[in-house]
C-alpha cells in the first residue's frame, strides 16, 4: 500500500499522472494502476476525472498530510540508518543548479571521507528547493532565496550577472555596457524556475527595455552553445562563465545585478554528521 500511497502523493504534488511517473521513476500506467488499486481497495475516490484533468477529492485532501507523515518517517529512518556507521559509511545526496560553487567543497570532503558515497543532481533552483523539501537530497545549493520556516541556509557565493556574446556580437568591442543596451541582444533565458531567469528579466525591466528577441533554452550548457553559434548572448552569474576565446564578457551599468548562491538543508537534520562535515568543507563561513 505504501507505493500506491506514494504514487498518490506524487500525482497531486506534480499536477499530473505524467510528471509523477517521471518524478518517481516509473511508467504512467504503473501509477494510474496503483492509485486505481488504492481507491477500489478501499472504495474510495481520491480524485475526480474529467478527460485527462484529474481533481482532488475531499478525501484525497484529508490523506495528504498521513502520507506526507509517512514520508518524513521513512526519510528519518533512512537517515538514522545512513548515519548509523558515522562518517565511515553512509551516503550523501547534494543537488546544485550547476557545479560551479561546490566542486572545491566536494573534492575536499571526498578526501576527508573517502568512503562516504556522494552523489549531486543537477535541476534548477525550483527543482532543487523541492527535491529537499521531499527528502530525495541532503544538501541543496541554490540561488533562489527561500526563507520557508525549517530552511537553514548559507550563502557561499555573491556574482554579478554578467552579459556573455560571441567574440562577433556588435557589443564585444566593449567591456561593460550601460543595461539599456541589452535592447541589442537576442537575449537566450533559462526555462521558468530558474533564478538566473527572474534576474535576467528584473534587469530587463528596471533598464526599461524590451530585447528584440528572447529564446528559451533549457540549461547553462545548451545556452553556451547557442552562443558560440551566434544564436544570442545570455546574462550568467560571473561565477559560471567559462573561460572560452570566442566568449566574451560584458559588465553591465546602471541597475543591480548581484546573485547570491545559497546552500540550504532542513533545520532538523542540522545535527546530521554527514551534512555537518560538508558544511565545514565550503570555504566560506556565512551563515543566515
């Protein structure tokens, strides 16, 4: 009964049959299947149907909050568990909106506890908030500023955005431009949850103006590309810039363009061993 619980919880959290099945690794048949079971096992209907539109009933609404219960259960055991052996075994799950700011914190932390298994997802910052808040990482690095009660976090990094061209762009003659001159630029964003995004846009608006074409690319990687083919330029914190000799980087003038980068873990695992050592290993000491 705990999958079906699971795939419920999972189709209400993810707004769909379709985001849950690739939320939790599965097929859409398997998780219409088990919330199927579930209601005919107990005549229930937790939701009501109309086409593909699925609506919660007022009883899938009274079980959320049991099943969410359930989840921090086994979230908690599965932390007892991993931390049972101290730091001589066990596993540590980071997710970070790129590698940028954690890799000299991952390296020294392997080397203290070489026998610590580490793995880090990459997502957005919405993706990565979430993936906390649901127990399915440790550690969270992002640059969204989330002050939801039982958040810690920390900042390990403050970057100016930073406009990168191509070495051909018109503006590459320049080193630092005026921020109403991003009128210029076919400007390539992140997809919606990104924090580099909201800024980008902020930045938009506060020069007061409107870049003649905008393109959506999904990740820092695709959008680097994008300009090394001279398909536009992108706002990127100074930190992730690439060093690349048909790159350039632009200073931007007139509005504010610092990005701060967070890590955060969930207040009442503060005390976990594991977290508590990778803290110690990021070199900068400012906590909120």
């Amino acid at each position: 009964m705990y999958d079906q619980l699971k795939a419920f919880h999972a189709t209400v959290q993810q707004g769909s049959i379709t985001r849950a099945a690739r939320h939790l690794g599965l097929s859409q048949p398997t998780i219409a299947a088990q919330i199927r079971q579930l209601e005919q096992t107990y005549g229930a209907e937790l939701f009501y149907r109309s086409g593909r539109r699925l609506e919660v009933t007022e009883t899938g609404v009274k079980l959320l909050p049991v099943i969410e219960k359930m989840i921090d259960l086994e979230a908690q055991a599965g932390t007892t568990l991993r931390n049972a052996g101290g730091l001589f075994e066990g596993h540590l799950r980071l997710g970070a909106t790129g590698p940028y700011y954690i890799m000299d914190a991952i390296g020294r932390f392997s080397e203290a506890y070489p026998t610590i298994e580490l793995t880090c997802r990459i997502g957005n910052s919405e993706e990565m908030l979430n993936a906390l808040h649901e127990f399915r990482i440790d550690l969270a690095v992002s640059s969204q500023l989330n002050a939801a009660e039982g958040l810690a976090r920390r900042v390990i990094s403050t970057d100016p955005l930073v406009l990168v061209v191509h070495h051909t762009h018109a503006l590459a003659r320049f080193t630092e431009i005026d921020a109403s001159m991003l009128g210029e630029v076919r400007l390539l964003m992140r997809e919606d949850g990104s924090v580099t995004r909201q800024r980008t846009e902020e930045i938009v608006a506060a020069a007061g103006v409107a870049p003649p074409r905008v393109a959506e690319i999904g990740s820092r990687e695709a959008i680097r590309e994008a300009i090394l083919r001279g398909i536009g330029g992108s706002l990127f914190p100074l930190g992730e810039v690439e060093k690349h000799p048909d790159l350039c980087v632009l200073g931007l003038r007139g509005v504010r363009t610092t990005i701060d980068e967070y890590i955060y873990y969930l207040k009442e695992r503060g005390q976990s061993p594991a977290i508590a050592a990778f803290l110690a290993c990021i070199a900068r000491d400012s906590s909120v």
